[in-house]
C-alpha cells in the first residue's frame, strides 16, 4: 500500500525508481447522492455511460472510489484524481479516496498535492502507517529529509513491523551521512522480511563505504539471486556487475 525507494549503487546512479501502490475498497455507510448542477459536466469528464437518470443520481462515494480504482489500475491517473475528488466530494472524510488520489498525485509528479492528500488521510485517520511512508518519501524528494525519518518513525510506532518503512529510513539515513543507522535499518528490513532484495543491494553499498567488502559482496550477490527468482532481470544484471 506504499511505494518504495530504489537502492543506488555506487556509480551505476540507478534513479530514485518507486513502487506505488493503491488502496482498495472496503464496505462503507456513506450513502450520499449526487444533486450539485455541475454533475453533469462532471459525468462528461469522467466519461461515465450512463442513461438512467434514477441510477445516476444514487451513485454514492464508494461508486466513485471503484471508478477511480479502476482507472488507476489502467494507468489513466488524470481520470482517477477526477473519481477519487467526487468520491471525496461526497465524503469529505473518505480516508482511502485520499489516499489514492495522493498516490496518482505521486505518479504525476506533483509531490506538494501528494502531501496535502496525505495530510488529509492522516487528519481522518492518525492511525494510517502507509500514508506517513508515503508522505515521507514525498518530503525526502523535496529535501526534506529530516521531516522524512519523522514521518517513518511515526509509520513505525504504529506498525514495528513495517519493513518498507525501515528500508526507506535506512535510504534517507543514509542521505545524511548516517551510514550505520542506515545499516540498522536495513537489518530490520531483512529481520521482517528476508526476500528485500533492495535492503541487501543498499545494505552492501553501505558496507562498502564502511569497508567491509567482504560483506559487501556478500550482501550483493543475496540480492542479485533474489532479483533473479523474482524474474527482475535487469536488477539481477545491475547487482553482478557491481560484485565484478
């Protein structure tokens, strides 16, 4: 329910890649309609079919939220935020149509209004761990990489067992120079879950710059197998040619 950031290599300078992800659609009570005069320009922009006037009139923010899911899924982002900001329209409390609309936000780049949904979910639900990783990795690409690890530790006082947070604690430690701190982390990424291929490929460059090739090496080539099991091949091929 996250994304996460891609490990570096040292001088490969592999970009900052992110994984996203969205929420789904659980069971709700918002039973709002549609009567605002703008809907219909609004049902013209989310290209929705619909001629029974009765049924659209009762479409509710769950409706909305499933169009937006949809249409994320199929990588059409701008009709996702449409969908999402009905659905959010109708429920200004819809946690999840927040989150997903930060999520698309992300994907387009725009990091600020990413962080506003976030701190939106946050406002409804405090208790929302993925929307504080989330944020984080928005702030540390906009440089604020101190605010990051706040946001992380919040996400990991809520779930200890949050590998993803972790790992990405451990990359903005290491943006600071805290190489150490950054190994801890990823320790406790691979303690929970120990297929992270990116916390060996990180952990390893981490170890080089400490001088500890050995493990280095060591930690790369668990992660060039891992990569390779789970068929990213382009990974796998990145992690051997750093180990020759």
């Amino acid at each position: 329910m996250l994304f996460i950031k891609q490990f570096l290599f040292p001088q490969l300078l592999i970009g900052v890649a992110k994984t996203f992800a969205i929420a789904t659609l659980n069971t709700f009570t918002t039973t709002a309609t549609i009567n605002q005069p703008s809907y219909a320009s609004d049902i013209n922009f989310l290209a929705i079919r619909l001629t029974n006037a009765a049924k659209v009139a009762t479409l509710t923010a769950e409706d909305f939220f499933n169009q937006g899911l949809d249409k994320q899924k199929k990588g059409d982002l701008q009709g996702a935020i449409a969908a999402y900001t009905e659905a959010i329209r109708l429920n200004p409390n819809y946690a999840k149509a927040y989150y997903n609309r930060g999520v698309a936000r992300e994907y387009l780049g725009d990091k600020k209004g990413a962080i506003e949904d976030f701190n939106q979910v946050l406002r409804i639900n405090p208790n929302f761990a993925e929307a504080y990783v989330n944020r984080g990795n928005d702030r540390d690409d906009l440089g604020d990489t101190k605010e990051a690890i706040e946001d992380y530790n919040q996400a990991l006082r809520i779930n200890p067992n949050f590998a993803k947070a972790y790992y990405n604690r451990g990359v903005s430690r290491a943006k600071l120079g805290d190489t150490k701190g950054a190994i801890e982390d990823y320790n406790q990424a691979l303690r929970i879950n120990p297929n992270f291929a990116e916390a060996y490929g990180n952990r390893g460059y981490a170890r080089a710059q400490l001088g500890d090739n050995k493990g280095a090496i060591t930690d790369f080539q668990q992660a060039a197998d891992i990569f390779k099991q789970q068929g990213k091949i382009e990974e796998y091929q990145k992690a051997l040619k750093i180990i020759n």
